[in-house]
C-alpha cells in the first residue's frame, strides 16, 4: 500500500471508528456500556507500551486484550508491568478502561521430547498460570509444538497429552485453563481430537486459530466447528492471501479466509468467547501497521457480528 494511500485510508477509517469508540470509552465508567467481544493480541502491536496498548483497545470499542508481550519482553511472568506494586497498577490500568484479560500467551511446548528441555516447558506454562490468576485472565495458551527429527505423530501426541496430565496438577483449582492452538503440526480435527479426548481434563481445551484450520488444515469453518466446537474457548481470527510461494497476511476481509463465515458458525452455536484478532506484526514488520489494522478490524467485525446476530 502506497503511503499517500495508507495515509488517507487511515484517516477515513480512524474517522468512521474513532466517534463511536470515543463516546463508547467516555461513557464506559457511568453507564456499564457493553462493548462488542472482540478482543486483540498484543502480538499485533510489539512498539506501543502499556497504555498505549489500553488506550487504543478501549477507543476502538474492544472488550478484552491477549497479552502475548508486552514491549520487548516476550516471558510474560517477567514483565516489569506484572511484577511487585506494578501488577496491583495494571489491574487498576484495566479496571479504569473497563478491559479484560483474554488470556496469555506462552510458548509453551508440550510435545517436546528433550527430557531437559520439557521441562523448561512445562515451568514456563506453570509460571504463565500463576500469572494468568494474579491477572484474573480465564486462559493461558499453548501449542503442540512442531514434530522433531524422528518424532511421530503419535509420540508427540502422547507427550502432549502427558502434559497437560502434568500441568492439570498445577492449574487445578486456580480458574485457569490450558488451550493448545490449532497450530504447527496439529491444524486438523482429527489431530487435536486425538489430544484432547487423549487428556480428557477440564483445563485441557481449545484455542481455535482459524486460520491455520482454513489454510494448512484445508478445513471449512463448519466442518472443524462440529468436530471440535464442545472444546473451543477462545478463537484466533486473520486474513491472508497467496503470495509468492507463500501467504502474506492482509487486513481482515480482504483475503481469501473466511472469517464471515467463522463467525457466524461460531455465533449460531452459542460461542460466548471473544472473537480475537491475531495480527503478526511482532513476526512480520512488513504487514500494515497497528494504526491500521486494529481499527479496521473492529470495524469489519462490528458488521460481521451484526450480521451473525450478535447484540451487546
């Protein structure tokens, strides 16, 4: 996109989003003013600092933030924002802008195979827990992981399974669930099934990256959702289309994923979870930037979810 272009798009879009959002920011405090359940990950926005991040969530109309880093620091539990009296001013920063915490993100692995190396897994989605109950954040994620040299399938699974097994000790009682991503190896129903039903827990459940079910999966939205939609607590939701010999991700409806239609799958069976936009600007600089692409897909989701019957 052309900077002259970016720019003006920018302005109309901040124009056509900015009004509602403010009013709906100002009168959050008196009037308890439900907001839309969307939600974005901070992943989208690795240079805004803390109140950078609640300012633009609040006065783009969303709900809920999931917290994947925040500023440099990736390792959650080590953010200076969560640590001593800082956690106790962060909690206060969300309270005043009427925002929730999603959920977080750890990097967590559970397939990992390393006897040394699993177990800095398992620590880092045990201490993620912790934090996520200090935080009052329902969630924590955590992937599969990617099958090493020699690894099947079916080894992983079971290590994943064993995983969760593990960290059930750990997050029972606490009011946080683990959710595995759809993601790397596990991106079909049939793959997650196999982990779920495996773990058969309460606090082993599903982030549905829709995306990656859609594109590497090569699942419709109906088609995964009756499979596995009695496990899906919290959902990952992005645009991309082909580019070279691989994707690029592009601005919410203007690719070939089709998150009108996971929404209204999700909004017809009675999701009550938040509809998270995964924007990779942390992994990818390329893409458009926060300024962007979080208004814009507070926009488009403001009409899909009108659409889908959604009503706050």
């Amino acid at each position: 996109m052309k900077e002259i272009s970016r720019r003006k798009f920018a302005q109309s879009l901040g124009a056509a989003v900015a009004a509602p959002a403010i009013l709906s920011s100002r009168i959050w405090a008196g009037a308890k003013t439900k907001r839309l359940p969307i939600a974005f990950s901070t992943l989208g926005c690795p240079k805004w600092d803390w109140k950078t991040i609640l300012d633009q969530a609040a006065l783009h109309g969303y709900s809920a933030l999931e917290l994947r880093g925040v500023g440099g620091e990736m390792d959650l539990p080590k953010s200076p924002q969560f640590l001593g009296a800082k956690l106790k001013e962060s909690l206060n920063d969300l309270d005043a802008q009427g925002l929730k915490i999603s959920d977080l993100g750890a990097s967590a692995r559970l397939g990992e195979p390393d006897a040394t190396k699993r177990a800095a897994q398992l620590d880092e989605a045990r201490r993620f827990v912790d934090l996520a109950q200090q935080l009052k954040s329902p969630y924590v994620r955590i992937f599969g992981g990617k099958l090493l040299k020699g690894q099947t399938m079916q080894a992983a699974t079971e290590l994943i399974i064993a995983g969760f097994k593990e960290l059930h000790e750990h997050a029972k009682g606490s009011g946080v669930t683990l959710l595995i991503e759809s993601h790397d190896e596990f991106t079909t129903s049939e793959s997650l099934l196999a982990i779920l039903q495996g773990a058969n827990l309460p606090t082993a459940l599903l982030l549905w990256d829709a995306h990656h079910t859609f594109v590497a999966g090569k699942e419709q939205p109906a088609e995964t959702y009756k499979k596995l939609g009695k496990f899906v607590r919290h959902t990952h939701l992005k645009d991309s289309k082909p580019a070279d010999n691989d994707r690029r991700y592009v601005l919410t409806g203007t690719g070939e994923v089709p998150i009108k239609e996971t929404v209204k799958v999700l909004a017809r069976n009675g999701y009550k979870g938040y509809y998270c936009f995964e924007w990779e600007k942390r992994w990818h600089p390329e893409i458009e930037d926060p300024e962007i692409a979080i208004p814009h897909y507070a926009k488009v989701m403001r009409e899909y979810l009108a659409e889908a019957g959604v009503r706050v």
